[in-house]
C-alpha cells in the first residue's frame, strides 16, 4: 500500500505531491531522499528501493524526473516499481514526452491522472485507453475545439464503458469508416562480442506492435510460420492462452489504437549482422587505435544509421581520432562516438588514431567496451515470420499491414 | 537517460515568496465568487491553478479556504477538481471550514454524472475531518447502492476511508457486510477488488477485538471465496489480479488435486505483461507445492523462463526487484539456473546496482559444467572502467574459487590478476590469494613464486597490504626475501596507519623469526619495541604479549605463534539458512530486496494495524531518530532468533488479553483484578530507586523489548490527565519513577523505570498516552527477562489507578 507519491525534478525540487493515504507523508522524506541522492553521487546509482529512517522508499527515475512512493507497511516490491513505471509511460505518453516544464505546466491533469490511476494507495487501472476516455489529454486537437466551442473542460463528458464491461481494455463500440490494423515486428538484438570476435551472447528482443482502428467488436487471429523459435513469451491481457499453448496461434479482441500485443525472445542466435573488429595496442605510453566494421553476412536490406560509441578511459590525456567514412566527435565527458550512417559500397569504414596516455603510464590497462547501434528495416533478424492475420466476422473493407524492422539493443563489443 | 544536474538547494527564481501573493489571490477569489458573468469559469481556473501550484510549491494558502469554497458552486468538472484536491489536502488541519465544503460536496454526490457523483464521494471521505463522519455515512450508503460501477468503487474505498476516521461508525453502519455482499455479487471486478482490499484491513483490525470479525477474516480464505476469485481472476485488472493471488497463497487447499487445479487455473498469468503479476502468480505456486517435494522441483522449471524474461526485458528497476528474488530461489536450488548463466552477463549501460546483483548470480549458480565459462567471463569485467564493479566481479571469481569447482584454473586467473598491475585489481586479488591459501594450502608453491614479485610498495590498501605481510609471515621458508621485505615494512612503522596492518606485521615477524631466526632478529627486535611503543591499545598489548612469551618460553612461544595449521573448510556463512528460511515464506515482499525478514527491518507498529501509524507518519525526519536505533536494536537481537519468536507471542498474548479487558470494561463490569489470568508471582519495587538518564538511555538501547501492548485508559484517567505532571507523581506513589516525559495534549510520552526490591534488576517502560483517543502504547524493557510479565501488570494496574481518587 502506497501512501504517498512525489514528483522530483533533476534538482530535487517537489514538482508534485499526491497524498494516498490517511497517513500524511511529511515532505521531509524529500530532503533526506536527495541528500541521499547526493551522497550515491547520482540518481541512476542508488537502489530502486530504499530504507530511509521513516519509510521505504520506491523511486523510478525518467527522463531526469524522479517518481518517488512511500510506504511503511510490507508490500509485493514490483507493485510499487510496476506502478511507477506505469505513471511514467502514462504521463509521457499523455504530455507528449516527460520534462520539468511539461509537467510544470500541467501539473493539474497530472493530480487528475493520478486520481484515477491510485486510490487509498491501491493501484486502479492504468490501462492508457481507459485513462483516455475519463481524461481527455492535451493534444492540439482539444485546445483548438476548446477555442472554437468555448468549452475548455478536458473531461469528458462520458464515463468510460469499458468500467463497466468484462474487456476492460477496450472501449464499447468504436465505429470507423475504414476498418484497418497493422502489426509491426520491432526486434532489437543484444549480443556481446568478446576481443577475439566470438559470440558471448546473441539474442533477439521482439515485440508484436498492433495498430487498431476497427469498428464493434473484433476478434482477431494472427498466427506466425515458425512459432517454435520464440523462447518465451508475453502476452497483452487481452490473449487468450488456450489457442497459443495448444496451436501457438495467437487469438485476441484487440484494445482500440496501438498497444504491445506480445513480446518475445529467440536465443542462441549464430551470427550479427555487421561485424566491429578493434585492435589497440599501447606502449610508450601512447595507444593505437584501428577500428573496422563492416557487414557480415548480406540479408539483401540495407543497414541504417550505424554508431559506434565508446568511453575513453579515465587515464587517457587526449585523442588522435579520424576515420575514412562518417563523422567523429568525442564529447566532454570523453565519450567518442562515430556515426557512419549506410556502410559504402566501396570501402570498408575504420577508425584509426592514437590515444595519449598519462605521463606515468606505460601501457593501458583498461579496454573500452564498443557500443554499436544500427537500423535495419522490413527485416527481423529472428527469423520470425507472420503466417496470416484473420477476422471473425470481417467488415467489407478492411485493410491489414505488416511491417519489420530490426535495431541494436545492447549490442557491445569488447577490446 | 539524463543525469541530474548538480542539485541546487537554492529556491527557482520564478518561486514566489508567499504573503502578498496569497492575499492578492484571496482579493481575485471573492470579487469572482458571486459572479455569473459569462467567461468567469475560465478565469477562476486560472486562479485555482495557481493556488495549486503555491500549495504544490508548499506555500501554505491554507487562508484561501473560505473564498475556494465560495468559488466552487461551478458546474465545471475541473474547477471541481482542483477543488476537491485543494479541499482535501487543508480540510485536516481546518476542521471547522471543512464543514463548509461538506454541503456543497453532499449536493454533489446526488449529481447525475457520475464521474462527479464519485469524484465528489471520494474528496468527502478524504476529509478526514473525525468529526464529520456523521455525514459520510449517508452518501457512502447511497454511494454503495449506485447504479453506475464507478461510483461504487469509490464508495467502497470509501468505507475504508471511514473506518481508518472512525472504526465504530464503520461498524455500527453494518458497512462491512454490505461490502461482503458486494464482494460476492457485483458485476464489475474493479468494486470486487476494492471489497476484497477493505475488508481484509477493516477485519484483521477488528479481529483483535471481536470474535465475529476473525471469523469472517478467516471466510476470506475459504474455499467458497477463493474459488469463486480464481474463477473471475482474468476480468480483475493486474493490479486486482496481484490482490487477488496474495489472498490465495494464504489459502490451503484440502487435497492435492485442488493445487493442480489452482495451478492450471493461473498458468497462463506467469506470461503477464505485468511483473508485479507474474511475481503474485510465481508465490503462489510455491506455497502451494511446498509439501509436494517433486512438484515443487518441477515448478521451479516452470517459474523459470517467465523470470528470466522478466529480467532483460524490464526496466533496471524491474530487473532490480527480480534479480533479487531470483537470487532467493537460486538459494534454495542452485541447479535449476546453472544453465542459464548467460542471462546473469552483465551489460555495460546497466546500472550498478543491477550489476552487483548479477555477480551474485554468477557465483550462485557456477558449478562443475559452466565454471569456466562464467570465470572468463567476470574477468572481462576486471577491465571494466566502473571500478567497484571490478573489484566486485574479482571477488566473485574468489568465491567460486572457495566453492571448489575447476580450482586449478581459477588460480592461474587470478595469480594474472596480480599481474596486471593495476592497484584495486592487485589489492582484491592478494585477499582472495590469501583465502584461498586458508582452504588449499597445496597450491602456495605456485602463489608464492608470483606473490613474492610484488613489491609492497605498491600495495597500499590496509586489507591487501595485511594480506600480504601474513602470505610473507605464513611462507617466509620460501620467500627468499621475506625477513628483508619485514624488516623494511618495521624500519616504516610510524608510517602505516592502519592497525590491522601492524598488528598483522607484528605475528608475521614473530613467524618469520622461527622459521629463520638469524636473518630475523634484528627485525623482532624493532618491532616489538615499536609495538609496545604503539599508541593504539590492541597494537601494544599484543606487542607486549609476545615480548614476554619470548622471555618466559621460546618453544612455548612458538607453539603459540606457529601451531601447524589445518585448512579451513568451510568459511563461515554470513546468513543462517533459517533466516533464508523465513525470507523465502516472504516471497514477493520488501524483505527480499533487502535480505532480511520483514521483522528485522519493519517497525513493530507498522506491521500489524496500522493503528499508530498515523503520528509517526506525520513525524519529519529530524526527531525519527530512536526509530532508526529501535531497528538497529531489532537487528541486534536477531541474533537470538528463538527469543524473538518468543517474544513476539508474548506480545500477542498481551494483545488478546487485553482485548477482553476491554470488553468487560465496555460492559461495565468495571472488575478491577485481572479475570481469568493465574495469579502472577507477587513482585515487590523498590520505592527509592535511582537510575540516571544516561545509564537509563544506554540500557533502553540495549534491551530488546520484552513486552509491548496497547491500554485503553478510563475516561476518569484521560480527565485528569491535563498536564504530564500529574501522571508522574501518581506512578511514583506505585514505585514507578519517571525519567523522561513531554508532549502537549493530545499527544503524551513518557519514560519510566522501576526497581526490583533488594535487587539492582531494571524494568525500563516508555509509554505514549493519546489523550483523544483514550490509549496508552507501553514498551516494557526487562533486565531479568522472568518477571517481565509480572512487571508489567503491575505497571498496567498502577496505570488503571490513575485518575480515581
């Protein structure tokens, strides 16, 4: 049971402070919560929970804000992480992205969020398109009607239905001229590369994006050429888990709008797309530098916006850094990141130079890790393959879309 | 993610300062207040949003109230609103102009939306104003009976609201059943959640008081009530969903087909989108199988997967809380994940924290087949550039040493450790080296010959250079060098600061110097005058020990300082497996992020009702400090886990005991001895005790809490009791003395001791009085823990006395 939530900015001021419970929460925990901050030296450092002398304390840190929740009684932990997570996808979602300033500015549709979200510390709903129809968020659209009609309530004037419907997920009874829904496979892939170029661990991270815009009632069908590749799987509530667990067909009466429908993991990948080879040695106190990427095996689709970024060592006193293709830029906090874009036809990228290392230093003892990142579109490297996506019942005109795509998650290689 | 910038304490300039602004604001509130004028709604918003944003910024405008409430007869919902956030936040410290929002917030629970019909239901019962639950009690019947399911779980939220104000309206409006009906029959799921959530606080805080109520608290998990929620768990939201699988790990279930049928049931919830679900559904399915020693196996393979996606796919924070539960499980079966040590690699971008918990990982599930793979791969992370976690993963690669898989090559790493010559990573590896020479003392040749490269110099961290210098004592026959390295660490002993260090300087020379007396001599000799020299006590008496063990018996001596040895087998576990034990029936809780159950790191009051909750909460963090020694006094006794046990049952015998004094009181019996208690031992106080407050402080830290209870106090006792005073001398004529007492009214504390006749035994009592509510909190303190209970009816009779004359 939460009793209190707090809203910090990057400076530790209250931008909001939403009592639960009967049980006040004083603002001091604030203070001690920052000073804490402080002494961890920063905010992404210190634990998502901790004891402080009154209360245990849950934060979440995004995008420079600090969701923070108290409590004094035992509860299940990832309640209160889950929530606070939730708040913050809803928020940013609602305002269109999460700064001071945004929320500053809308601190009253925040309370009235949260209102609805949590009562007498107890998580309600947080499902954002039952959230929508109670509170109406701050888009262009409304404040343009809101000029025009003069009427500048941004509630709506309905409750939501689905309060009172056995889907609570999906509004009653949408109607669309065009009926459409698009399913998006977004993969990223995770691998880790050891200095001799072995595969430590290579895996897919997928999502089943869908994008619904159908009138009444729709039950949908999808189902995928190779199910068996998926290694575990998570379902949106709205799945049905006895046709996935006897024919891996994935059956659903979709939420309005965009929303995850599934997520995925395939495991034990052989291969990368592109492959980064670096090679550094060092004496005399100076370190060469000589970086080559390029692609490893061709899946026929072209490779978007690669990256390359790696921190510099502490003991490092300047950098020597140019390459053949794409820019470089070390920045102040001596991180050097290489953008090459689309890898040329004729010529392989590298990046070459010479680190200078402090004065009493001979060799370099500590090796950057690479971070790459990379695009791939209408490809999603899993393999994984969508057979076909029916509808019960089909309206006359329905158009259904499919799209792929591929980026580097944490995709790192060691030096 | 961006990193904070450096926290500036400074106020924003934009802040206002307060006074002018508010009574500027006050001026605007009341020329608007009467007017119809079209457009007004939109200016009043304006002016709501900023007095919202002064209270957000924590500027008091506690002095609008007058003119928010005039302002809000508006038909717009988010005037209204702002309203009932600005009403709800003061009306507590304002009870008499709460009583001005009460008319218009009644009007609105009869409006015919009911988003404000339930909006305006929620901000009366989050008044909290005790002596307006008169007019709650109307709405919330209503409320309860509305036809639209939103307001109904408002309502029903708000007869917990009320019972938390005052529990006997609550009771005596027969709010509880009705919420049992709901909980059984309502269509929406949403007000089924919220009964279940109300009713299970309302009845295990009256089940100390009535029968009736632990008898329905205990329908809860009946078969009857758990079926019929297992059968409708898919409509719950996650949130309810999560409630809703709490309540059925505490179900037991007759016969084991119904645990298979339960876990059919909720198969389906460990592929949630919510972690919080998957946890709830993963608890719930070890409770269940605990007695079934094959099925419980076959379910740790099952919650498998699930657990693992829910670490790499979460957040960091979500990773957090998994990876420590993981932790838990991997624990009690360590073989279930040594497969999927890849998923505990640590990425470069996570935090720290995620990081640490990783490691552990690692070395808990290492084992014959993957030690290898695993030691490889921390030490790519002694390179890493995030130093501690460096020395992190090179201790995880000692303590898998220690866990005797592949030792051979786990040396060869770390003996290249020492090479690397880098400071911390030498520092680390030389403890770890010196562990495991304790364990397998067959390896010192190879240890030695690199060990005996590495000149100290280079070594500064106490715990590395105390390492070293006991490698350099322990194998001075095969360090060619070793009495030279000694003798020049003593020519430097005014320059080590550490007494670790001396101390083990001074036994590695005594060592060396049996093992090659000649070469050593010279060294003994300073250095032993240099430690008894020492300033720093342990320093000069073990100093003076061996020069005097030397003078009375060389041999002896030598048998004292270089007995032969034994390799140490087992290194001690920091954690008992009881502890693990009970942390482990606390899955899904708190206490397994921090590795400790609850009772070790929870305050007693918290736990149960939240009763007290209240004060302490409002308590700012400058005066919580005895909060923080009272945890570390719990922590302390923990080492005695069976006298904790015991101590917790006395204390809820002292509960139901006093419960049923509390009942006869209320029938006005007014018995004055204690009913049907056997007679405690007669216990005679001494009249003159002395104690002074510094030696009463040191005891109270010391002590655990031997008894702890709540007494209610007559009506008489709270009359006369105006002023701490008068309580004082009344409990000195019973031989109890007070040391310490403040607090105004309603709020009293008290410090008492007392003395056992003809004997020096304490008992030492803090008692907190509120006034209002007519209850004593006492926190007994025994030094001879027998007559504890003794002391404390004593104490509880004398404190009866009080106020008759």
């Amino acid at each position: 049971m939460l009793q209190c939530i707090f809203l910090l900015s990057d400076s530790g001021e209250v931008m909001l402070e939403k009592q639960l419970t009967g049980h006040r929460v004083d603002r001091s925990i604030c203070d001690w919560f920052w000073d804490h901050v402080i002494s961890q030296g920063d905010s992404f450092k210190s634990q998502p929970v901790i004891a402080s002398p009154t209360h245990y304390l849950f934060q979440v840190v995004r995008e420079g804000i600090t969701f923070l929740a108290c409590t004094q009684v035992e509860m299940p932990p990832l309640m209160g992480i889950e929530f606070l997570c939730r708040v913050s996808d809803v928020l940013s979602d609602y305002l269109g992205g999460l700064n001071e300033d945004v929320i500053k500015d809308n601190f009253v549709i925040v309370y009235e969020l949260l209102d609805e979200m949590i009562d007498n510390g107890f998580p309600l709903t947080t499902e954002p398109n039952i959230l929508r129809e109670m509170i109406a968020p701050p888009n262009i659209v409304s404040k343009v009607l809101s000029v025009v009609t003069g009427n500048s309530s941004n509630v709506s004037d309905t409750l939501p239905g689905a309060t009172g419907s056995c889907i609570p997920w999906r509004a009653a009874d949408p109607k669309y001229a065009n009926n459409e829904v698009y399913v998006d496979l977004v993969e990223e892939m995770d691998a880790v590369i050891n200095r001799d170029g072995a595969l430590v661990k290579c895996e897919v991270y997928g999502e089943v994006r869908v994008n619904s815009h159908l009138s009444g009632l729709p039950d949908l069908t999808l189902s995928f050429a190779n199910p068996s590749i998926l290694d575990d799987v998570r379902f949106h509530p709205c799945v049905r888990f006895r046709p996935w667990e006897s024919h891996q067909i994935l059956s659903f009466v979709p939420p309005d709008g965009e929303f995850k429908l599934m997520s995925y993991r395939v495991k034990k990948l052989k291969s990368t797309p592109i492959y980064v080879k670096p090679q550094l040695s060092s004496d005399a106190g100076k370190c060469r530098v000589n970086v080559l990427v390029g692609i490893r095996n061709d899946h026929g689709k072209t490779i978007d916006s690669i990256t390359l970024q790696f921190q510099l060592p502490p003991c490092i006193l300047s950098a020597d850094l140019t390459s053949n293709t794409g820019t470089v830029n070390i920045l102040g906090n001596k991180t050097c990141s290489w953008s090459i874009g689309r890898i040329p036809k004729d010529k392989t990228p590298s990046l070459s130079g010479t680190l200078v290392l402090e004065s009493e230093l001979e060799r370099l003892h500590v090796f950057p890790t690479f971070r790459v990142g990379f695009k791939i579109m209408g490809v999603a490297l899993s393999g994984l393959q969508i057979d076909k996506l029916d509808l019960k019942t089909a309206p006359s005109r329905l158009y259904k879309g499919f799209r792929a795509l591929t980026r580097a998650g944490e995709f790192e290689v060691r030096s | 993610m961006a990193p904070p910038a450096q926290s500036q304490r400074s106020q924003s300039p934009s802040q206002p300062s307060g006074k002018s602004e508010v009574s500027d604001l006050k001026l605007q509130l009341r020329q608007l207040a009467g007017s119809r004028a079209p457009g007004v709604d939109d200016s009043k918003r304006e002016l709501f949003k900023k007095v919202i944003s002064y209270m957000t910024i924590g500027i008091d405008v506690s002095s609008l109230f007058g003119e928010m409430v005039m302002c809000s007869a508006t038909s717009d919902i988010v005037l209204k609103k702002m309203c009932y956030l600005y009403v709800g936040n003061y009306a507590k410290v304002n009870p008499d102009l709460a009583l001005l929002t009460i008319n218009f917030l009644q009007r609105d629970c009869h409006d015919q939306d009911p988003m404000i019909r339930g909006l305006a239901l929620r901000s009366l019962c989050s008044l909290r104003v005790a002596n307006l639950v008169e007019y709650l009690v109307g709405p919330l019947g209503s409320g309860l009976k509305d036809s639209n399911s939103y307001v109904r779980m408002v309502a029903v939220i708000g007869v917990l609201k009320l019972y938390h104000i005052s529990a006997s309206t609550c009771v005596d409006a027969d709010f509880p059943s009705t919420l049992k009906h709901l909980m059984l029959n309502d269509s929406d799921t949403q007000v089924v959640a919220n009964c279940l959530s109300a009713l299970q606080e309302i009845w295990s805080a009256e089940a100390s008081t009535s029968e009736e109520a632990s008898r329905e608290r205990e329908a809860l998990i009946s078969k009857l009530v758990i079926y019929y929620l297992l059968n409708r768990i898919k409509e719950f939201s996650e949130w309810a969903q999560c409630l809703v699988l709490e309540l059925v790990t505490k179900y037991v279930p007759s016969e084991s087909s119904e645990i298979f049928d339960i876990m059919n049931l909720l198969e389906d919830r460990l592929q949630h989108a919510n972690g919080a679900v998957v946890l709830a559904t993963v608890k719930v399915f070890l409770q269940l199988t605990l007695s079934m020693t094959d099925v419980h196996q076959q379910v740790y393979e099952r919650i498998k997967a699930p657990l693992l996606t829910l670490v790499s796919s979460g957040s960091p924070e979500q990773s957090y809380a998994v990876l420590s539960h993981l932790h838990l499980l991997v624990m009690r079966a360590p073989y279930v994940f040594s497969s999927d040590y890849k998923h505990f690699y640590c990425q470069y971008n996570e935090p720290s924290y995620v990081k640490r918990l990783k490691l552990e990982m690692l070395t808990a599930v290492a084992n014959e087949s993957n030690t290898y793979e695993i030691v490889t791969e921390l030490c790519e992370y002694a390179a890493n550039v995030d130093i501690p976690i460096a020395r992190e993963s090179i201790r995880a690669v000692g303590k898998i040493a220690l866990q005797q898989y592949d030792v051979n090559a786990i040396v060869d790493r770390l003996l290249q450790f020492l090479e690397m010559e880098k400071d911390y990573v030498t520092a680390e590896a030389l403890v770890l080296v010196k562990d495991l020479l304790r364990k397998y003392p067959q390896w010192s040749h190879d240890c030695i010959a690199v060990v005996g490269n590495i000149s100290s110099k280079n070594v500064q961290e106490p715990k590395a250079k105390a390492a070293l210098i006991w490698m350099l004592g322990e194998y001075s026959q095969d360090m060619q060098d070793a009495p030279y390295i000694l003798e020049s660490l003593v020519e430097n002993w005014d320059e080590e600061h550490s007494a670790e260090v001396r101390l083990h300087l001074l036994t590695a020379v005594m060592k060396c110097f049996f093992k090659r007396p000649p070469e050593t001599q010279s060294a003994l000799g300073a250095a032993l005058a240099a430690g008894v020299a020492d300033f720093h006590q342990d320093v000069h008496d073990r100093a003076l020990f061996y020069y005097r063990i030397l003078r009375y018996n060389v041999s002896v001596a030598e048998r004292v300082v270089n007995p032969p040895k034994q390799a140490v087998s087992v290194f001690a576990d920091t954690q008992s497996s009881e502890i693990k034990d009970r942390i482990f029936d606390e899955f899904n809780s708190l206490s397994v992020l921090y590795q400790k159950p609850s009772y070790m790191f929870t305050d007693k009051e918290h736990r149960g009702p939240l009763e007290f909750a209240d004060e302490i909460g409002n308590l700012s963090i400058g005066e919580a400090t005895d909060n923080v020694v009272s945890s570390q006094r719990v922590e302390e006794n923990d080492k005695d886990l069976l006298l904790t046990t015991a101590e917790k049952e006395e204390t809820r015998a002292g509960h139901s005991q006093q419960a049923s004094f509390g009942i006869d009181d209320l029938l006005g019996l007014g018995m004055p001895a204690v009913p049907n208690v056997p007679s405690p031992p007669q216990l005679k106080l001494n009249t003159k005790a002395a104690l002074d407050p510094s030696t009463f402080q040191q005891k109270w830290r010391q002590l655990p809490i031997a008894l702890s209870q709540e007494l209610l106090l007559s009506p008489q006792a709270v009359a006369a009791l105006t002023a701490p005073q008068a309580l004082l001398r009344h409990m000195q004529s019973h031989s109890i003395h007070c040391i310490a007492s403040g607090g105004q009214s309603p709020n009293f504390k008290f410090f008492f001791f007392a003395q056992k006749y003809e004997e020096s035994s304490n008992y030492l009592v803090e008692c907190i009085i509120n006034t209002s509510s007519g209850k004593a909190q006492v926190k007994i303190k025994a030094e001879d823990q027998s007559t504890s209970q003794a002391f404390s009816t004593l104490f509880e009779s004398a404190l009866s006395k009080f106020g008759t004359p």
